[in-house]
C-alpha cells in the first residue's frame, strides 16, 4: 500500500510512522510536512533513512504540490497535517483558517482528481463542544468553542461534503486527547513533565477541573489502522481511551510519578470558552471495525514519563528552538 502522510512530523503524523512502518513494512509512506514550529525530523531520524519511507518539505494549501503529489498513485491520504494549539488560534486564527479549512480543501481536490481510494481525516473530539453528561457519539450536533475546533469543524464538514458531492472516499476520525513519546512540550502532559524536571511550576488553567478523556498515542494509530483497512467511506469514527481524568487529577498523578511536591501546581488565569468536559462514545468503532484501547491509562502514563526522562536532549532541544533552526537548514539545502 502507497500512503501520503500530511503532518507526519508532528506528534501524532510521527508516531503514526513509526507504527505502520513497523507493522506493514511492506507499506511505502511519502511524509509532506511544512515543518512548522510543531513539525520535528527529529522524531523520525531513526526511520528517515529506510526505503519505504520519503520525506517532502511543503504546505498542503499549495494546490501545485498537492496535485503533483497525489498524481503519484497513492492508495490513501491520511491528513493529520493541521494547526491545533486553542491557544494559538485563541490569538491569532488565521494560519487555523489557511491550514486546517484551506489545506484540507486543496487536498480533497487533488485527492477527487486523481482518484484516491481512502481519504482520512484525522480531526478531534472538540469539535463537538462540551457536555456536562453522557458522551458523544458520531451523530450529535457540532459545537465549536474555539476558532481551532471551529475550523476543524469547517475542514470535516468539507470532507462529507465531498464525498457526498463527488464520491471521494473520505472517512473522518475524531479522537481524545492524545499523549505519548514526541508531543510538542505545549500540550498539557509534556509541559507537565518537562517544568517538573526543571523544577518549574506546572500552569493549570482556572480551578483544574476540565475534564478530557486521554489516549495513548499508539492505540490511537492502531485505531487509524483498522479504519485504513475497514472503515467505510463516508462514515465517522469516534476514537476515545475511556480514562477521563480531570487536568488536576493528571497534574496529581504526573507528580507523583515523578515524586515531586504539589507545590508546583501554579492556577493560573482560564482561557475564553474553556470547555468542561469532553467525553466520546466509542461504541461505533468497537463494534465495527472491532477496535479498542491496549494501554491502561496508567501504564501508558508511565511509559511516557520514562520516555521524557532517556530523551531529555530531545525536549530540551525544542524548548531552545535549536532543533527548528538545525532541521530546517538542513533540508533547505537539500
């Protein structure tokens, strides 16, 4: 199978590399990236040199490029390629608009054109706002509170636009939080882990009781995997780990781990539109598609923090900014 990764140098796009080289080798991943302040080749140095994987620098809002690309006989685009920090968008929401509705359109037509037999859209669980009860499942009504979630909204209701109109073969995920090795030091887990070993305090927005459910980054991509393989075009899949947690729970959790006091939790002002609760039903693609989670919560934490802790040089790097400058020198040159 021929696959086009968009944002494989991000967290997730990379570590979903690095799973389907290891469980398809016969698989050959091309990775578009425009490597921007997220996107890291340092998460994919140890596959960067083997023959099934081939890496290209670009934006998928070129249409040149998109159309090049997918005239090359790709089975499947998976599209993780996106903006997706709320704070970010929260300040300045244009490059969410270009990127995550933009880009994702300029892909679906390349994709209609030449006639790509899976299109993933890899989207997320805010897009259906928040609920104080119950769980979500892939039929509730879209309720962004960001201008993030709301252009991934706008980019998922493109893609079933298209295959209702044009019969591209699109099928959107949406996932939990997700948390593991290569997670930009931004996102909540990794800032955690990352402050604490420098002995700094953690930020936590308001009271600390938002509550997310959290997944493992690989049952995530194992998850992509079986849609890949069995989902059905036009349809929508839920993908959840069933651990909801509330921030100052995992702060709690995270601490102890490292065995570091609660005095590092710093409260600090809440941002705009800051949703309570994210919750997904899953049921959908259980029994569909017969996935489900393979990491506790707990043993995933663990596995994480110790992944923080033999790869300091990696995180400490992207803290300096010296891992964008290095990288993206280098393959300028090329």
């Amino acid at each position: 199978m021929k696959l086009l990764v968009t944002g494989g140098a991000g967290f997730i796009g990379s570590n979903f590399i690095h799973y389907a080289l290891k469980e398809h080798p016969d698989w050959e991943i091309t990775n578009l990236d425009n490597l921007t302040y997220a996107g890291n080749l340092e998460n994919l140095k140890e596959i960067q040199d083997q023959p099934g994987y081939h890496f290209v620098k670009g934006d998928i809002a070129d249409r040149e490029l998109a159309d090049k690309l997918l005239s090359q006989g790709f089975d499947v685009t998976v599209n993780f390629a996106a903006e997706s920090h709320v704070d970010r968008s929260i300040l300045d929401a244009s490059p969410f608009i270009e990127t995550n509705v933009k880009g994702t359109q300029v892909l679906l037509e390349a994709a209609k054109k030449h006639g790509i037999q899976r299109f993933i859209q890899v989207s997320t669980d805010e897009v259906y706002g928040s609920t104080d009860s119950g769980s979500f499942t892939e039929q509730s009504a879209l309720s962004p509170s960001s201008p993030y979630s709301a252009s991934k909204t706008a980019a998922d209701l493109l893609c079933l636009a298209y295959f209702k109109t044009h019969r591209v073969s699109v099928i959107v995920t949406r996932c939990t939080n997700n948390f593991g090795p290569y997670q930009f030091p931004e996102k909540l887990i990794p800032l955690a882990v990352t402050n604490v070993l420098e002995d700094k305090p953690i930020p936590v927005y308001g009271d600390g009781l938002n509550i997310r459910d959290w997944i493992f980054v690989d049952d995530h991509c194992r998850a992509l995997d079986a849609v890949i393989q069995k989902g059905q075009p036009g349809e929508i899949y839920n993908i959840g780990g069933s651990s909801e947690k509330t921030n100052l729970e995992l702060i709690h959790k995270l601490l102890e781990l490292l065995d570091k006091p609660q005095s590092l939790i710093q409260f600090v002002t809440d941002r705009p539109a800051h949703d309570r609760r994210y919750a997904l039903d899953c049921a959908k693609i259980a029994t569909e598609l017969g996935w489900k989670p393979a990491y506790s919560f707990e043993k995933a934490l663990r596995a994480t923090v110790d992944w923080y802790l033999k790869n300091e040089s990696w995180w400490r790097s992207i803290k300096s900014g010296e891992y964008s400058r290095y990288y993206k020198k280098m393959y300028l040159k090329r």
